[in-house]
C-alpha cells in the first residue's frame, strides 16, 4: 500500500491538532494540581461505606476545591485546595448529611505546600533534554544517520504537544489536572513513542540491507510489514486503559486519560509523523547531492 501518498494530509492534520493545542495553552494554561499548587488534606475514618464519586459530586457542589477522594483500607483520604476553618466545617457537615445516620472521625487534616516545587520542575526538564538528545545521538548512531534520530525526537515531541493541548482543553471544561500522576504518563508516553517508532525504521533498515533500491518504496514496504503488530499493540494497551478510565475510580482517572490519548498519539506518529519526516529529509537530501556536485565541478 503506498501510504506515503498522502504525507501531507498526515502533517496537515498533526498540525490542526498542535495548533488546536497551543491555542488553548496559550488561552487557558494547564490546570495545576495540588503536588504543584499546595494544599489541604484530610484524612477520615467513617463507620459506614460512601460513594465516592456521590461525594466528590456534593463536596464540589459546596463550593470547595476538591482534586480528589481516595479510599485506603477504610480510610479516606481527601485533597482539596487550601482551606480554611469556615470552609472546613462545611465539608464535615456535608459529610455528615451524607452518612445520614453513619458518623466520622477526623484522623488527620492539615495544609500543605507543593510536592513539586520550581527546583524539581527544572530538574525534570534538564532530565528530558539530556535523555532526549541521549536517544537522538544512540538511534543515529545505530542506524548510521542523524536523519533517522532527529525524525524520531520530532515525533516524541509531537505526542508530547498533543498531550499538553489537550489536557489544556480538558482542564478548562471538565476540570481535569497536572499533578504527579500526570508527568508520570508523560515519561511514560515519550519511551512508548520512541520504541515504536524504532520498530518501523529498523524493518526499514532490513529492507534496505535486502533488497536495496528506491528509499519512497522501502518505507512503503516497511510500514505494510509492521503496521499490523502496531496496531495490535496499541489496542491491548488502549482497551487496558479504558477500563482503567472506566472503572478505576477519580484517583487515577487522568492518569489513564493521558496514557490513553498518548498511545493513540504515539501509535499515530510513528508511521505518519517519524517515517514521512524521514522520508522528507531523504527526499531533501537527494535533491541537494546533485547541486553540491555541480559546485564543484
């Protein structure tokens, strides 16, 4: 199948989506979560089960901040933007009413500062430049061509973008935050990026070594060969992380969502964001060869 015929609807439509994504950073920012901002956590032991996403529903319908319930053994532990004593008696009142004739006990409650403070958010960024020019450098040296590492960079970065954007979007309407969790899965998404766009460019290596010839029809080649594996690869992962988002509860629920839309980002940018940007660059340096020897002559 000749699916470098249509290389520029697959940069066009990446771009649609950065672009989409810059827009609303640009406009409304990430949504920070407590790890970044501070915050309030209490922690209570109730006699009796609640709901927890009922709860979260009511607590937010009070007016408090809420980022969100999780249940350890029999305790819950509950976050919350800074709040004070006004705002503290009105969350156990509501949890009061909500137990109806069950009762709580208060095991801890206390105000915290950020988790993730200027110093470790610098850090993770140095950590990702240095490890993302150490893949650049290993994959070009591996494969014997700056064009295949700088192709591979790219496409990480575009999973990266796609990512931020849309969690800008998901931040504004549905109130969806970064927090500890959330750079995790994005760690996360740039190996899964890399890893699979080094499964197509190695068969293209193969095929070269084979059977030679043109680089446009190689690529061809090599993207029939792998996408199936791809694909079925992708969708063990993606069908996990549904029933995460589906039945893992608040906690981890936007963890799951950035993993999800990661995977599909990066399952897309392998071969129609690394491949025709290395097909590209193959193409511009074929046309510059000639030139150069021209020059000389």
């Amino acid at each position: 199948m000749d699916w470098m015929r249509y290389r520029k609807i697959y940069f066009l439509l990446s771009f649609l989506v950065i672009g989409v994504g810059i827009i609303s950073l640009s406009k409304w920012r990430l949504r920070l979560g407590l790890d970044f901002t501070g915050g309030t956590i209490a922690e209570y032991k109730f006699t009796k089960e609640i709901n927890t996403d009922e709860v979260e529903k009511g607590i937010k319908e009070k007016g408090l901040n809420l980022s969100s319930i999780e249940k350890i053994d029999e305790k819950y532990l509950i976050r919350l933007a800074p709040i004070d004593g006004k705002d503290k008696a009105t969350l156990e009142k509501y949890l009061q009413d909500a137990l109806g004739d069950g009762s709580f006990e208060e095991l801890r409650f206390e105000t915290v500062g950020p988790s993730i403070g200027p110093e470790l958010i610098k850090k993770t960024i140095y950590a990702i430049i240095i490890a993302a020019s150490s893949i650049m450098i290993w994959v070009a040296y591996q494969f014997k061509s700056l064009k295949y590492g700088v192709s591979a960079i790219l496409a990480m970065f575009h999973d990266s973008l796609v990512v931020f954007g849309l969690f800008s979007i998901l931040g504004h309407f549905f109130g969806a935050e970064i927090d500890f969790l959330f750079v995790t899965a994005l760690l996360t998404i740039l190996s899964f990026s890399v890893h699979d766009t080094i499964v197509v460019y190695d068969r293209i290596r193969e095929l070269q070594k084979k059977l030679g010839g043109d680089f446009y029809a190689l690529v061809n080649n090599a993207l029939t060969e792998t996408m199936v594996r791809s694909l079925n690869n992708s969708f063990t992962i993606i069908f996990m992380l549904l029933a995460l988002i589906l039945l893992g509860g608040t906690t981890i629920r936007w963890f799951a969502v950035a993993l999800f839309v990661g995977t599909i980002s990066g399952t897309y940018s392998s071969p129609f964001v690394a491949v025709p940007l290395l097909l590209a660059w193959d193409s511009v340096m074929t046309k510059i060869k000639p030139l150069k020897l021209v020059r000389k002559k």
